[in-house]
C-alpha cells in the first residue's frame, strides 16, 4: 500500500486531496494544527511546519498543499526517505515580483527561493518533484480574494471597482487543483517541472467580480467608479478600519493581464479545470475544514 504525508491535509486544496488518496487505496499521514480523529487509512498528526511532530522515516510521496517556504525549509532539514514530492506555490512568483508593493515583492522572493530549495533537496536525494503554481483560488470559502470580494459585498450590499478593471483572470477551483497533484502522483512526464495552474476559463477583472455577486442572495450591486473616486473611497475605508485588504498596487493589477498557459498540464497530466460558475456556498468555508 502506498503511504503519502500530506502538508496543509486540512486546508482548501489538501481536504479534497485526502479523499482522493483515500479513495485511490493509498495510506495517509496528514498534519494539521488541530486534532483530528483518525480514520481507516488515514492518521493525523498535530503539529505545524516550525513545530514538527515526529513524521515517518519513509513514505511514497509527500504532497505540500500550505506555505511553500515553510515546507522547503522543514524538507530541506529532514532526514525522510521520500522518492516523490508534490508542492504548491503560486503564480504570484512572477506576478508580484515586480511590484511596487514591497511586501508583495517579499511574497515573491519567498515562493521563488522556496521552489528553489524544493528542487535543489529533491535532486540531492534522487528524488522527483514537481511544483505547482495556480491563479486565483476559490471553491472553498478559504482564499483571501474571492471570499473577501463576497464576504464585503454582502456586508454592504454592493461592491466598488475602479472604472477599467478589465485586465484578464482565469480563476481555478480548489478541487481542480486538488486533481492536479493526486494526477501528478503517478505521471513520470511531471519530474522536475513546474506548472502554472489556471483555471478553464480566462474573463475580465470586471467580469469575474460581477459572477461572483451575481451567484449570491439577494445579488449586490456592482459600482464602477471613476479612479480618483475610487481610490478616495478606498483610502477613506481604511482610515475607518474597514479596509478591503486591497493595497494601491493590487488595484493597478485590476487592469492587467495576468493569464498563464495551460497547455503544459494539459499535456503531461491531463490538466482540465472547470470554467468559471460561482456559487454562494463556494464561498462558505466547509465545516470540515475549520
């Protein structure tokens, strides 16, 4: 029987990813900050990435669906015998590291070091790794854009955009991704790469945030506003508290293409997501997860 560790077993991507191993006939060790009680096939662990429990000497595969720079650090400094590792990380490598935003820029330079020292451990040991970066998640109430663009437009009852925001998305569900790692699992064409993860389906900024209001109850209205309006509304937000968690150089990427090519996945493990169709509860956390 196959044996797989699972980083992140409880988060938007690694729940759907255990009931695919479990299904599969593998046996998982998966890790999470909360307790969880065991079931057939499956054992957890409670601990986090600095403040590891004591993991198993040897497994088939690991698959780290939670912070890359953590996991790379915690495998960099394991003894585990391990042939096969899977790890996301983001599109956000190349998106932000240009970005005036220097906290953005530091979130890229930690992906890109992260997926460096993944790589470079995997090679030392003989092992195969593959990462994988996607776009904007969603489908399990758990990402930080989508969610947060519900979550404020039900609470005010519409949701404002800069008049222009029509730079192109392609947003891809948790669960799809979930089946790009389990797929890459058993796909020798995936050694050593790194993929872009896009979702089906690549519509505007606008187009986006208008199918995710559209899918709730009743549907908020959405508000496009002139630049300066906008941006006077957004400053005046924050200094009430009640920021949006959109900072100046998030705003300006409304406007900007940021797709990515789907057709390496597609190619070496069958990579098909879902196009874009929102509904209300894709951005209710799942009581499984909490």
């Amino acid at each position: 029987m196959r044996h797989a560790l699972v980083f992140g077993a409880t988060g938007q991507i690694g729940f759907p990813l255990l009931g695919m191993l479990l299904g599969d006939g593998w046996r998982v060790t998966a890790l999470s900050r909360g307790m969880h009680t065991d079931e057939p096939g499956l054992h957890w662990l409670r601990g986090e990435l600095d403040a590891m429990p004591a993991v198993p000497a040897r497994v088939d595969a690991i698959f780290s669906c939670g912070p890359l720079d953590g996991f790379a650090q915690w495998f960099a400094g394991s003894a585990i015998e391990c042939p096969r590792v899977i790890a996301f990380g983001s599109t956000s490598v190349e998106v932000k590291r240009g970005s005036a935003d220097a906290a953005e820029r530091d979130v890229a330079r930690r992906l890109r070091e992260g997926e460096e020292l993944v790589l470079s451990t995997a090679h030392k040991r003989d092992a195969a790794a593959t990462l994988l970066r996607p776009t904007l998640i969603y489908g399990a109430g758990r990402d930080a854009t989508l969610t947060r663009i519900a979550q404020l437009a039900q609470r005010w009852g519409y949701f404002p955009l800069p008049r222009g925001a029509n730079g192109l998305r392609q947003p891809v569900h948790a669960d799809d991704l979930a089946s790009a790692a389990f797929a890459c699992a058993s796909q020798a064409a995936t050694h050593g790469r790194t993929y872009a993860l896009p979702g089906g389906e690549t519509l505007s900024y606008r187009d986006m945030v208008a199918r995710v209001l559209a899918s709730l109850t009743p549907p908020p209205k959405l508000v496009e506003l002139p630049s300066p309006l906008f941006s006077a509304a957004l400053f005046a937000a924050q200094l009430s508290g009640r920021g949006t968690g959109l900072g100046e150089a998030a705003v300006r990427r409304m406007r900007s293409d940021l797709t990515f090519d789907i057709a390496p996945a597609q190619r070496d493990f069958g990579y098909a997501p879902r196009r874009f169709h929102p509904r209300a509860q894709m951005f209710q956390p799942r009581p499984e997860e909490s």
